[in-house]
C-alpha cells in the first residue's frame, strides 16, 4: 500500500444560480443548479498535499458568495493543520481557487508554467479574461515566487510518487488537473477542468473559458487519466457530497473521495 493516498473533498463555500449559467449555449430546462466550492486534500503515508485554496471572508463578500466555513477550519476537521502543510498545488489562479494567501505559511507551491505567464500577461488587459483573477492572489504568488517558495511544471510533472499533474487548459490556460492512486485506482482530481459532471459526461462546456477546444479535449484527458468515469472528480458539483461517504460523524460536506461512491449517477 506504498504510495496509495487518501482524498478528502471539503466544501466551504456556496453559490446559488440556474442551470443556464452553467453551459455554453444555456439549458433548456434552466432549473436551479448551485456551484459548491471546495478545496482538496490529498494524504499520504509521509506526505500531505492540499489541492486549492480557495477563497476567505472579503472575497465571499466582495464576489457575492456564501462562505460556510473558513478552509483553514475545514483541514482542521480533518486532522490538517495549515501551519505544518508543505506542498500546495494550484489547479489554476482563479480567485476561488488560489485566496487566502496567509493560510500556508511554510508550503512551496505548484503551478503550471502556463498559467503564471497567463495572469500576469497582455491577455489580463481585457475585462472578459481578468474578470475571474484576483490582483491580490497574482501578487500574492508573485511574492512567494521571489520567496523562493514556487515550483512550476510544464506540461506532466509527477509531484510524487502516484501523484502526477497533467495541463489540460481550456478553463484558463494553464489550468492542471491531479491524478492519484487511490486504493480504489487512480482518481482525477479535475478541479474546474469540469464543474460539473454534466460538463464531461455530455461534453457541454461551462461558458467561462479561455479555450474551448482545450476544454473538450480536456474532458478526454481526464477521461484517459482515470480508472473509469466515476474516478473522475468535478470541481463544483453538490452532487460530489451525494456520490461519496461522508469522512466524519454527522457532517455532511467532507467525504472521502478515495472510497467507492455510496451512490451511482442517475
């Protein structure tokens, strides 16, 4: 069971909106259909990482989000202390997904060569592409890099063993998914690759994008990644909390993602 990880998904945030805002092109049926926030938690037997860091307080506030809970106090929940974790990995610099800067004080982190050239480019100078980064965030990166406290990778780059990152794209540029070794095999961590199952398993793409062909693409890559479609995990689906059990008594948004559903798709 060497290099077999566990994984938590831990919601923290909300956001209330219709189906139509989820797909380009809208849905004819335009129901409710919420965005969740989570961030990610990837545990080894000698290693801990954290998979996006989400968003705080002011920027709930600011972007008109419901906080539920502070991220530092969901890995508290579980067992993970923010102070002692060494390794964060960026799927992308979104605000929802690379905040509360101070949060680790001690991690290097890992980020897509791609993405930083992307957030502090010429493409930031049009409202459409910058709306969803954060000036605080870039900057903050920028600070740790100086620090000597980033690690870029270009392309695949295994982070370590049985846990590799893969630059699929489409999203934002260098927007990376993780996959991991599981003791059910391997797990696509895709982040916002796919915000929703419904994105991949019908090959409709979420309207905020930088390429929609690498996001379709996409959408294969992870499919290749994974031991089979249901290894693969979306970035902002509630039925994520539905689909795995949960990972503590009597709280309902933070499941293991490394044991087998409790529920098929429908």
């Amino acid at each position: 069971m060497d290099d077999i990880y566990e994984l938590y998904a831990i919601r923290y945030g909300h956001h209330d909106r219709n189906a139509a805002a989820n797909f380009i092109g809208g849905d004819p049926h335009d129901g409710p259909m919420p965005l969740d926030y989570f961030v990610w938690v990837i545990v080894g037997k000698t290693r801990t990482f954290v998979f996006d860091t989400g968003f705080d307080a002011k920027v709930a506030k600011k972007r008109q989000r419901n906080l539920l809970r502070p991220v530092g106090e969901g890995l508290k929940m579980i067992g993970i202390d923010p102070d002692k974790v060494e390794d964060v990995i960026l799927s992308h610099m979104h605000f929802d997904h690379a905040g509360n800067h101070d949060l680790f004080p001690h991690a290097r982190y890992h980020v897509q060569d791609v993405e930083m050239a992307y957030c502090t480019g010429r493409c930031m100078c049009h409202d459409y592409l910058r709306h969803p980064f954060a000036y605080e965030d870039v900057a903050s990166m920028v600070a740790k890099l100086f620090a000597g406290r980033v690690t870029f990778h270009d392309g695949v780059s295994e982070v370590a063993p049985n846990l590799t990152v893969h630059r699929v794209g489409g999203h934002s540029k260098g927007l990376q998914v993780v996959r991991v070794k599981t003791a059910r095999g391997w797990v696509v961590l895709g982040s916002d690759a796919s915000h929703f199952y419904a994105n991949f398993e019908q090959n409709r793409p979420f309207p905020v994008l930088e390429s929609a062909t690498d996001m379709l693409e996409g959408y294969d890559t992870m499919r290749k990644l994974a031991s089979s479609p249901k290894h693969i995990i979306p970035g902002h689906d509630p039925l994520v909390l539905t689909r795995y059990p949960a990972a503590l008594p009597r709280v309902d948004d933070i499941v293991r993602l490394d044991l087998d559903p409790i529920a098929a798709a429908p």
